[in-house]
C-alpha cells in the first residue's frame, strides 16, 4: 500500500459483474494479454499489453478476458471489488490479501 492505494496484480480470466464504485477511479495496466471493459453509456475499451485505462468513479463497468490477462490495479485501500454490487466473485481485502500474511 501506498498513500492509501493498493497496487494489486490480478490474473483475469471470463467475465466479472456488471459494477460501479461510486467514490473511487479504478486504474486498470495490462501486463499481460487483452482485457475489455465494457461500459453500458460509453465506448467500450480493450486493453493490450502495456496499454492503461482509468473507469471513472460512479461509471459502470465490466471486465472481460477470454484467455488469461495479467492486470495490475491500482485503487483506495477502501474499495470494494463490486462495489455496491452483491457477488461470489466479490472478495474482502483480507481474503485478497491472505497470501501475504503467512
């Protein structure tokens, strides 16, 4: 963590849930392989490697990947990962850190 914000590194793959966070920008880098974001108001976007793209606060979004996709994320330690957005995909910050604790 710095300043508040997680630096996470995800591996991706499929579609994620239909979401917002409502006080927070996500920052999405793709290390590795093709990442989509799909909006329902605007363009959507895919990301290649190297490429970087920021969903603002409040704008709903979706990921997807149809083949594993490296992405490193940065956002407020706070943010929940479907924000307001009941799903068993949703993992609380201590489940997403748990690796780092042993």
């Amino acid at each position: 963590m710095a300043n508040g914000q997680y630096v996470k590194v995800a591996k991706v793959k499929g579609e994620f849930v239909w979401h917002a966070h409502a006080e927070e920008d996500e920052f999405f880098l793709v290390r590795k392989g093709t990442l989509h974001i799909r909006y329902r108001d605007r363009p959507d976007v895919t990301l290649r490697e190297g490429d970087f793209h920021v969903v603002p606060r409040g704008v709903e979004h979706m990921t997807a990947a149809e083949e594993e996709c490296w992405v490193v994320l940065v956002e407020p330690a706070a943010t929940r990962h479907t924000g307001d957005t009941p799903s068993d995909l949703a993992k609380s910050i201590q489940a997403q850190t748990a690796h780092l604790r042993t």
